[in-house]
C-alpha cells in the first residue's frame, strides 16, 4: 500500500527533526524571539508619547489591565466597555488621533455599557518606560524557562513523539506572553490576528498531553475507543477558524453588531470552556489514575501533576487568562508576577524528574540548574540595571550604557556560587535519593580515610547502614578460628557460620548479596532466616572473602529496594578494602609491639646483668677498700701521721662512690619492683626521691597493681624515674603529685609538678629526648602519654596504658576527658 504523499512529506518532516535536533532548537527559538521582539518593538516604539490613557483588547474592549491611576479609569469607563467611536471617528483611526490630540488633550469615547451608548471624555497620557518594567519582566523570564525546559527535553531523544510534543508546547506558551501584552498595550496590535489561535491552541494542547501522558493500559484502551484527542484538535481547530473568520469580518465591516459577537464569545463563553473547562479536561485523566489502585509509579506522578495544574493553572487565571478574556480585575500588578504562572510547566518538569516520567534526569537535572540559574541571574540583572540606571540619571541626567557595567559584573562575579547553590537545591529537591546517596558516600569515604582499626571500621559500617536505610540492625561476621564469628561491636543469636554452610557458599559462588523472598525455603534463605536477618552482603578484596554483612528488617517493615541494594554493594566494596587494610595495619602494628617487647625485655635484662655486676662485683670491692682505708687512717690519726687527713678524705671519697653505686644499681633495676611490685616500687623510689632532692611529692596509688604486664610495668616505672629526673633538673618545683589510677580500661599514672613549665610545641631538645622515648614506647603497648604544660604553669604528663580489651574509642575519650 502506497502512503499519500501528505503522510510522506509529515514523515519526511519528523525525521528531518529526528536526525538534525539542532534545527528543531533553531526553528523553537527563532519562533520566539520573533514573536517577543515583535512585541517588544511594537510597544517600546510608544514610549514617550501619548497613547489614550487606557488598554483595550483587539476586540475593542476595555481591559482590566488598566492600572486605576490611569485617566481611563478616572474618567469613568468599566470592564466590558465596547469602544464603538472615537471623536466621531471609527476606531480604527484611534492611533492617529491619539497622536494628533498629543499628551493631556480628552478624546470623546462612545462606548456601549449594557446595550446603552454612553459618551466619555477621556485624557491622553504620557507612555512611560515604567509601563513596561510593571508588566514585562516576569513574562519574559517565564517565557525563557518554557523554552529551556522544552529544549533540554527534546535533546535528550528527539525521536521520541512525546519529546517533540512537549517541546512544541511548551514554545506555545513561551511565546502567549509576547502575543497578549502586544495585543493589550500596544496600539498597533500587529499581532492580534495571532491571540485567537494561541488562546485557543495553548489549552487545547494541554489537554492532549494530559490525556495522553501518564497513561496506563486502561487509559491507552479508552483512548483506542473514542477518538478524544481528535475530538480536542477539531474542537480547537474549529474554534479557531469560526472565531478568526469572525474577527476578520468585523475588522472588514467594522459593524458593531459583530465586534459585540466576537468580544461575547470571546468572554465567557470561551473562558468557561477553554479555561475553567481546562481543569476539567486536565484534571480528569489524573483523578482517575489516583483513584484507580493500579502502578504505584503512575500514582506518584498524577499526584505530582495534578498539584502542578491546580497551583500554576490558578496562578496562570488569576495574574492573566481571566483578565485577558471576561475583563475581571488583577487580584495584584507588580513587575515579577509573570513568574508565578511559571510553577505550571515546573510542576510538569517536577514530575518528570522527581517519578521518571520521560526518563531524562540527568539531562533534565543540567536543564533545571541552568534554566533557574539564567531565571535568577536575568532578573536580578533587570533589577539592578533599573536600579542603576535610575541613579545613574538622577545623578548625571541622563541616561548611558554605562549603568549596565556594574550589574553585568556583579552577575558574573555570583554566576559559579550561585550555581552551586541551585545544584544542591536541585538535588535535594528532585533528586533526593541520588543526593543522600552521594553524600553518604562522600562521608562514608571520607571517614574511612581516618580510620585504622577493624574495631573502627565496623562501627562506622554499621552506624551508617543503620542511619541511611534504616535498618533495625547490623552485623559483620569475620573470619576467626576457621569459621565466621560476629565481631565484637555487634550482637547476634548465633555464634558462628560455618565456612561449608549454605549461606556462605551461596554467597561465595554468586559473589553478590542475597536478599530472599518471604516463601524462599532454600537452605541459604533458611540459614538467614534463623539469624533473624533479612540480607546478606559478602565483602571481598579480591578473590579473598573477608566478612559478611548482615542486616536485619527496616524498622519501617518496608522491604529493601534495589536503590538500597546498589547502595549496599558500592558500601561492601569500600568496607572489604578497608576491612583489609585494618587488619594489615593491626598485624603492622602488633608486630612493632612484640619486637618493642623483646626490646625491651632484652633492655631490662641487661640492666639486671649490669646491676648485678655492679652488686657482686664493684660495690663489695668498694666496700673492702673503704674498711682498709678506715682502718688505715685510724692507724695514722694514732701515730699522729702527717697522711692522716689525706686517708680519711680518700676513705669519704670511696664511701660517695658505693651509694652512687648503690643509686646506680637501683636506677638500673630497683629490686622492689621485682620483689614486692609496681605500687611498692614508687613508694620506695618517691620517698628516696624526696629525701635526696628535698621536693614534697605527694603519691597516691593502690595498695596492689594486678593485671599488668611487666612491659607495662617497667614502662611506668622508668616514666616516672624520667620525669622526676627531669622537675629536680629544670623545672625548679616545690611540690609534686603523682597519681597511680587501676581501672577496668586499664591503668593511668598521672605527674603534675608547680614548676616553671616549657612549651611542649618547641622543638624536641636534649632535656625531652627521655619523656619523648617513653612516649614512643607507651605507643607500642597501645597507650598514650599526654604532655600538658605552659611557661610559668607547670607541667602535668598523664599516661594511659589500655587492658588487652579496652576499646579505642574509650581511649579516646580518655584523652578528651585528660585534655
């Protein structure tokens, strides 16, 4: 069957469209700028001269636009005043006679009020600029953002008929603002025999697209049918032939009988079909959709929608349909008002992106920043340029391009931060799910960088599962003894999962995460089930499975989509990297702790062997010779020897040199500390201390240290030894206190002294080196050691040694509370 050449020629035309989308985007906005240029010509061109001191429509009626200061309005004339002469003249010749008449002169009106001619006399006045900053602007921008919105639409799939479609009307009502001010204030009316069409086009469009999109099965069913969308286009096809014959002929004739028809049906009658008849038409499709309990993602949309069309359709009849067509007044007039029809198209464009109607978002996403951020930008532009420029005049008296200089660099100057802010707007708004995805992502990572322990790592696993989704719990089974155990931080009914049991097999062959149906009866489903969890998620590095998370139900009892699923599988793959590197890290770092033990211990037992040295040795030595020299200068003093006094200082000399000796022996390992203990030890040493160097300490510490690890011990120990050694040398102190703490974290000892104190940010010196090695040493066994001092405020070292369970956020919290 051959297709008629008409079809073709259509054919022809669409697929030009389809393959070149740029000429479509060309052919959209040369129609409007066309249109606005031709409208802003025709009423820029009156200012500065006289025009009758009113507005009246094509169909020579009185319009309501009219601002009440006007003369119009003062001299008497109403709404639905049907101009018939003006001076006598017909009304066609009113431009001419205007101009003749000049600013401030009355022109005599007739006008019909009700099927009675009335006479008015009405003054000129003065067009003013500010006629058109009172009425423009705001369309003018709303017109931009139609476009945009359209434009980004149709790029994303040309070929697609409701891309195309919706492109085309959404150009429809960019360009109605540029046809109803041209045809309202201005005299020319250049484009009153485009009003009709467009009155009657925009409406019916939107009825064919509410019809048509969203539609369910049972909606493309009714359309099949009853030809409704050819019943709306010869409607309006009709409509508009019947009402443009009729204002040729009045406009040929010019008989008052006709220009009476065409302002009746023009009124009322096409208000109430083709605009209060619009929420009707549109509104029907929706209701049925909400009403009907079918796809729940159509639902969503109709809702979107149907609150779009009542809130912008509103806006669109109370700011302009109902006065342009039954002459009501403006419930306000102000320069922006244009913009709050707007939400009609943007509730459309809301619901296209927030329920996927055309699936566009991402191009949409770049076409709403881009179309609120030139809307923004363009009208504060127009704003600061009138601001401006009326400085600019009342300072120079006279008006330059100049004033245009300082707004133009201010918009530049908040094009980029003001972007940013509509782009987090925009996708907190209408892509929430993508925006806390991406920001719990961004934290998630963040966070991870930071952290160095498994223990670390699993909490933050878990608190973010359970904030993001909403889980009632979340646990991380590990690797332990040959089997999975649930790591400490988390709590489970079960103990351990088998390596050989189905769910980690089923996990290990699938590699992905397990989410069973409420009726699956598999042994991998069951084994989940008896854990009381709802999902699994495997976490490989690699080849190498290093845990399982395991989630328990949503405490809303909504089921785990697969928004959530992705979510889980980005965060599992984060989480096994980290979980590694924590454990690589932790063996690191247990591996320095053994090799700083057996350094250590290798220390302590060298100290022992020179301590001992020195006591079998050296001190019995010097103790031998310090009797024979006694005893020598007894001797001497009784024969009255002259050497006398030389033996005896000799014999002083040697008896300094034995307690240096026994000091030295005690520093290098004090027998008490092997003997009786820590708490015995500092007793001991404190009160030698105290005696030889003749600095009050005050000690307060248990009676028994248990539980301590002799590494710990001896590190303790030599601390104190280091720091009381370090206040008798420099920090000029008359008291000490030091404080020995045993608690279930561990144990802390604490050194603060009255003394000069240091700054501990300078540089690290020769009088520090011994607190800075114990500080790596503390380090090693998992300890802190916390140095808190000032120039003139003395000094206070606070350590903390952890039990082998104390968790690192107790430590931390330990050094928050010593801070």
């Amino acid at each position: 069957m051959k297709s008629s050449p008409l079809r073709a020629s259509r054919g022809s035309f669409y697929e030009d469209f389809t393959k070149h989308p740029v000429r479509g985007i060309t052919l959209s906005v040369l129609v409007m700028v066309c249109i606005w240029s031709l409208g802003l010509v025709s009423i820029a061109s009156q200012v500065g001269k006289p025009f009758p001191g009113f507005f009246y429509s094509p169909m020579r009626v009185f319009s309501s636009f009219t601002p009440p200061e006007f003369s119009g309005w003062q001299a008497g004339l109403r709404p639905w005043d049907i101009i018939v002469a003006v001076n006598g003249h017909p009304v066609k010749e009113m431009p001419r006679l205007v101009e003749e008449a000049g600013i401030g002169t009355p022109l005599t009106y007739t006008v019909e009020r009700d099927g009675r001619l009335l006479v008015i006399p009405v003054q000129t006045m003065l067009f003013t600029k500010d006629i058109l900053i009172r009425f423009l602007p705001g369309y003018m921008v709303s017109s931009l953002v139609f476009l945009l919105i359209g434009i980004f639409v149709y790029l994303k799939n040309p070929s697609a008929a409701i891309n195309r479609y919706l492109l085309a009307y959404l150009l429809i009502w960019s360009i109605g603002g540029g046809i109803i001010w041209e045809c309202f204030l201005s005299q020319n009316k250049w484009m009153a025999y485009l009003l009709i069409p467009y009155a009657v086009s925009a409406p019916v469009a939107g009825w064919i697209f509410f019809w048509s999109f969203p539609a369910d099965r049972t909606r493309l069913e009714f359309l099949r049918r009853w030809p409704l969308i050819k019943i709306f286009i010869l409607l309006g096809g009709g409509t508009i032939f019947l009402m443009s014959a009729l204002q040729v002929l009045a406009n040929v004739l010019d008989h008052v009988a006709l220009w009476n028809s065409l302002a009746f049906l023009m009124g009322w009658p096409y208000y109430l079909i083709f605009g209060l008849g619009s929420y009707v038409v549109k509104g029907t499709p929706l209701i049925l959709t909400i009403v009907r309990k079918g796809n729940r993602l159509l639902r969503s949309q109709a809702w979107v929608m149907l609150a779009g069309l009542i809130a912008g359709l509103t806006a669109w009849h109370l700011f302009l349909w109902a006065p342009a067509a039954i002459h009501v007044v403006p419930i306000a007039q102000f320069p922006l008002e244009g913009l709050i029809p707007a939400l009609y198209p943007l509730s459309i464009g809301y619901g296209i992106l927030r329920y996927q109607l055309l699936d566009i978002r991402v191009v949409i996403r770049k076409g709403l920043i881009y179309s609120l951020l030139t809307t923004v930008l363009t009208a504060a532009f127009v704003l600061m340029a009138l601001f401006s420029a009326s400085l600019f005049q009342l300072f120079t008296g006279r008006q330059s391009l100049l004033a245009m200089i300082i707004p133009a660099l201010i918009v530049a100057f908040f094009f980029q931060p003001l972007r940013q802010r509509i782009q987090i707007w925009v996708d907190k708004s209408f892509f929430r799910h993508e925006y806390e995805v991406y920001q719990t992502l961004t934290h998630f990572s963040r966070e991870l960088t930071t952290l160095r322990r498994q223990a670390e790592v699993i909490r933050l696993v878990r608190d973010t599962i359970i904030e993001t989704l909403g889980a009632r719990d979340a646990t991380l089974w590990l690797p332990k003894n040959g089997n999975l155990q649930p790591s400490t931080e988390c709590s489970s009914p079960q103990s351990t999962l088998l390596w050989s049991g189905p769910l980690v097999q089923r996990l290990v062959s699938t590699r992905g995460l397990h989410c069973p149906f409420p009726n699956d009866d598999d042994p991998a489903s069951q084994e989940l089930a008896r854990l009381g969890a709802e999902l699994a998620v495997p976490l490989f590095s690699g080849e190498k499975l290093v845990g399982i998370l395991i989630l328990q139900s949503r405490r809303s009892g909504i089921p785990f989509s697969q928004d959530d699923r992705d979510l889980l599988s980005m965060l599992a793959h984060s989480t096994a990297l980290a979980l590694e590197n924590a454990r690589l890290y932790e063996e690191h770092i247990e591996l320095l702790r053994q090799q700083v033990l057996q350094t250590t211990e290798i220390q302590e037992e060298e100290r022992r062997r020179i301590a001992r040295e020195l006591h079998d040795g050296v001190a019995p030595s010097l103790a031998s010779l310090n009797i024979r020299l006694q005893t020598m200068g007894k001797q001497l003093k009784y024969e009255e020897h002259p050497a006398t006094a030389e033996v005896e200082e000799l014999a002083q000399q040697v008896q300094n040199n034995m307690q240096d000796i026994r000091r030295l022996i005690y520093d290098l390992r004090p027998t008490a500390l092997d003997e009786l203990g820590l708490a015995a030890a500092l007793h001991e040493y404190t009160a030698r201390f105290q005696k030889e160097e003749g600095i009050a300490i005050r000690l307060i510490c248990p009676e028994q240290v248990t539980a301590l690890s002799p590494a710990a011990e001896i590190t303790l120990f030599r601390i104190l030894q280091e720091s009381l050694s370090n206040i008798a040398r420099h920090a000029h102190a008359q008291q000490v206190m030091v404080v020995l703490e045993q608690t279930d974290r561990g144990i802390s000892l604490q050194i603060k002294d009255d003394g000069v104190g240091f700054d501990p940010r300078a540089p690290i010196s020769g009088n520090h080196l011994g607190l800075w090695s114990m500080q790596k040493r503390v380090e090693q066994l998992g300890g802190c050691l916390l140095i808190q001092s000032a120039p003139g405020c003395g000094t206070r070292i606070s350590v903390q040694i952890p039990a082998e369970t104390t968790p690192q956020e107790d430590l931390n919290q330990w050094i928050q509370s010593a801070s």
